[in-house]
C-alpha cells in the first residue's frame, strides 16, 4: 500500500529512511509547538488553543504534502508571520485576533486561486536557475544561522552578534551552548563514518547528555530565565480549549473592521508567506535533487496547492501562517525523498497533542545542532554558482548573503531578483530577463516603498 501510494521504488528510497526522515524532521520543528503559543497568546489567544490549532494545523498541512504532492516537505505554523500577527495586527494596529485570523484564512484562499491558475507556479518557474541555486545557499546559511541562535553560541552584542562567553551563566546559556557544540561534533562523526539516522541520534544524544547535566546539577533549572528541566513529565492538557479559537476568523461582532487596513494586513501575510514559501520549496527541492535541468519542480501545483490549503485550514483552526518549514531540509538530508517522510511529520505532530509536555521537554540546545549541520549541507550548492560570469552569480551572491542577515527568506529573494533584473537592464543582456522576472522586481520595489 505504501509503495503505491508514495512510489518509494521509484524514488530510490524505504520505508525505514521515509520514517526516521519524518522523525527528524518533527524533532527539529517541535519547538513550534512551545513557541507558537507564547508568541500568539499575547494577542489575547488561550494558549492551550493555540497549541492544539498548531499540532492539528500541521498535521493538516503534512498530509497535504504527502497525499497532493508526494513530497517530503513539511508544514507548520511559521515564525515571523506570527509575531507580526501578535505584535503588530493585535498589538500596535489594536485589531482583535479574530480580525487577524480572517485576514490569514482570506490569504489562504487567495493562494489557492493563485496556486490553481499556475500564478505562484510561473513565479517559480520565473527565477533562473543560478539565482535558484543561491537561494539554496542562502536558506542553508539562514537555517545554520537559526541554529547558532537557538544554541546560544550566537548572542546579541554592540557588534550585533559575538560569540557567547560561555563561563558567564554556566549553568544555563553556557552549558546548553557547550552541549550543542558536542551534539554537532556527534552529528558530523557519525556523518563522515556514513551512519544511518546520523541527525537523529545526534539530536537524541545531545538531549540525554543535558537531563544528565541536570542531574548532576551542572544545568540547572531556573524558569524565570527560560531554562527548564529537560526531563519529561506528563501533566495535564485541556483539548478541548481548542473550542475558543476554532471558527473564530468568522465571529464579525468581534471585529472593529477596516477595508483598507485589512486588504494591507492580508497582502502582508500574502506577500511574505509567498515568497518564504518558494524560497523553501526551491532551497530544499535543490539539496533533494528534485529540480529538472532546467531548475523546474515537478508537481509543484501540488505542492503550492497544499501550503495554501493548510493557511486556510490553520485560521479556521486558530493559528497564523501555515507555511512549508525550512527545517524539512534535515529530514531530506536523512534521505527523505517521498510524502511518506511528510506523512511521518504530521502523525507525530497529532500525536504531540496528547504527549505535548514531553515534547515541548525538547531543549533547542538539542535541535540546534541539527540545524548547524542542515547548513552545512546545503550550502554544498555554491559549487553548482557559476562564478565565471558575473551577471549570474553577482544576483546569486547578494540573494545568499542578504537572508541569514536579513532573517528572512523572502527579502533575500527580493535583493536577489531585483538585483538580476537591474544589472541585466543596465549591461546589455535584457533579452535575459522574462518579462514576469521585471514584474516580481516591480513588485518588490514596491512592497519596500508602500509596506
């Protein structure tokens, strides 16, 4: 039945890789499941809601990928769209959650149209192939970025960011960033010396060796700094709060509506989560070996198709964005090729509902290292940069520098494309640019002018 339905002969691939593909996968995005609900519940949400909406959300979104789109390639709700959600659509515009909720299921709905009339598919086919390739690179720097972050080893300073002092809170930001430098050098060990699962086990290693720590009383438990045991517990969870958020994107009376300011807010969550979406699909379809020669992704309608189904379906569940998670990169390098490996993702994600203090127990400390390593595979690409001509990798440069620096996927796309479409225009080689490439770049302009 598997095979029929996920063809796993056929993508040179098991149902053993498939599973500990999705495994990895969840492991490295269950932070989601913490984070999420901290961000959103300051736009008044209950948080236990928001929780259940995410797992559910995901799961929804996963086995759209697998079922649409045979794709390895995992949804949650994302990070950014939900603080510009919270903070500033419920905190600085003063809208009410459910206002914004509509504006993302209206979103979701716009992409469907757009994902069905092949819009978002000519905008992917669009991008060149060498601009496509730096955007791989760029997401491996951004995700390893990510990583360094939620290890502490990178931490705010009047440079912007340093190196953490790691004798300074020792038993906490120091010893979780010391943790992580071992659960990297363990991934990377395993790595060279071929071992299957390498990811995984690393994950898991580095999780036991901090409940060890804490055991031993060299990390120590302190919740009003963000340090919690990393032991499991099983409290109690109430399900059924998922009643206070779900349809809630259609309760009017709540709503202190304003066309214009909404048609904004909704072109916002558009506009990024587009975008962020696409950089995603190319970035990872990439370090899959999905991509055709000419940098085109089979079934990508699919693809597109179940990301917008999922928005839609998560605001009437009660939670921002659902998008296609970067952190899908390390279950493909665990060499997850079909929806299975999706599929796997989005049971766990269903099932986090019921063990959700176990998994939100996860330290990033222990993730963190997958993500490092995830970045160092996909930054492999820039050797596919033909740096033998300029007017290519110059575009290609700026689109892989400017996302880990800009945090985002999408203004690295921005500064890519633009980038192309002028240095084209202006050294002769017009003929170069499609004419939906001068559109994108219009567009970007735009978007930095009036948003």
């Amino acid at each position: 039945m598997l095979e029929q339905l996920f063809k796993l002969k056929e993508n040179k691939t098991t149902v053993r890789t498939e599973v500990v593909a999705g495994i990895t996968t969840f492991m490295t995005m269950a932070y989601i499941l913490a984070v999420n609900p901290s961000i959103l519940s300051a736009s008044g949400m209950d948080t236990n809601a928001i929780l259940t909406a995410t797992a559910i959300a995901s799961f929804i979104g996963c086995m759209a990928m697998a079922l649409l789109a045979n794709y390895p390639f995992a949804l949650a709700p994302g990070l950014g769209l939900n603080a510009y959600f919270a903070y500033t659509v419920c905190g600085v515009m003063g809208y009410s959650w459910q206002f914004a909720l509509l504006a993302v299921f209206v979103e979701g709905l716009v992409f469907i149209v757009l994902s069905l009339t092949n819009v978002r598919e000519a905008i992917f086919n669009a991008i060149p192939l060498q601009l496509k390739k730096g955007v791989s690179v760029g997401i491996g720097l951004f995700v390893a970025f990510i990583g360094l972050q939620n290890a502490q080893l990178v931490v705010d300073s009047s440079t912007l960011v340093t190196v953490v002092d790691f004798t300074s809170e020792f038993h906490t930001v120091g010893i979780g960033a010391l943790l992580a430098v071992i659960g990297l050098l363990i991934i990377s060990i395993l790595h060279v010396k071929k071992v299957k699962g390498a990811i995984l086990i690393g994950i898991f290693a580095t999780w036991i060796l901090g409940i060890l720590c804490q055991l031993a009383g060299i990390y120590q438990v302190t919740p009003e700094a963000g340090f919690y045991s990393l032991i499991p517990s099983w409290s109690s969870f109430d399900i059924t709060a998922i009643g206070q958020t779900f349809g809630q994107c259609f309760n009017f009376e709540t709503m202190n509506f304003n066309l214009i300011d909404f048609v904004i807010i909704m072109f916002a969550f558009l506009f990024v989560d587009m975008f962020d979406t696409l950089g995603t699909l190319i970035g990872v379809a990439n370090k899959a070996d999905m991509l055709d020669e000419e940098g085109h992704l089979p079934r990508i309608r699919e693809a597109l198709l179940a990301d917008a189904i999922a928005t839609s379906a998560g605001a009437v569940l009660g939670t921002s964005t659902t998008t296609t998670f970067v952190e899908s990169s390390s279950g493909v390098a665990e060499g997850g090729r079909t929806g299975l490996s999706a599929a796997v993702t989005g049971i766990l994600f269903l099932l986090a509902i019921f063990f959700a203090p176990v998994f939100t127990t996860i330290p990033s400390f222990a993730t963190a290292p997958a993500l490092i390593f995830v970045g160092f595979l996909m930054v492999s690409a820039v050797v596919q940069i033909s740096f033998d001509d300029p007017m290519e990798s110059i575009p290609a440069y700026l689109c892989m520098i400017c996302m880990p620096l800009m945090y985002s996927i999408s203004e690295g796309i921005a500064v890519g494309v633009i980038s192309y479409v002028v240095i084209h225009l202006f050294c002769g080689k017009s003929e170069k640019v499609t004419p939906l490439m001068y559109v994108l770049a219009v567009l970007f302009v735009l978007k930095y002018i009036l948003l």
